[in-house]
C-alpha cells in the first residue's frame, strides 16, 4: 500500500510527503487499526485533484479490501 500512495506523487503534481506510522496512541479510539497515514497538499484544489485522481481510487480500493470488514468495520 505504501509504494501505490507514494507512486502518486508522480502523478498527482503538488502532492507532497506520505507519512506512514504505526498507532502507538495509549487512547481508546483506534477501533482495531494499528496504522495510519497523512498525506500533505500543496492547496486544497491539489487535494481535490487527488480525491478525484483514477490512480487514488484504485489505491483506495485495494486498502478498504485489506481491511477486516472493509469500511463497515
């Protein structure tokens, strides 16, 4: 998953930085996921772009079909 969001900023221009980590929060509020992601934007119509971006939903779909009972759970 890493490699499909990183190859988007080539595609994607004014995307920037992909930050990924594992949840080490002491909260409660994790439902279950032991990672998380950030990506940053140039500006918000380079974070439409990439919502909208083909390449975005077909990452998209592989992490919701990795996850245990996908975005229902």
């Amino acid at each position: 998953m890493h490699a499909a969001l990183e190859a988007l900023r080539r595609l994607i221009d004014g995307m920037g930085k992909v930050e990924f980590s594992a949840n080490t929060s002491p909260e409660p509020f994790a439902r279950g996921f032991t990672h998380g992601f950030t990506i940053d934007f140039r500006d918000a119509a380079v974070r439409d772009a990439y919502l909208m971006h083909e390449a975005h939903s077909r990452a998209g779909a592989r992490l919701v079909a990795a996850l245990e009972g996908g975005t229902d759970d």
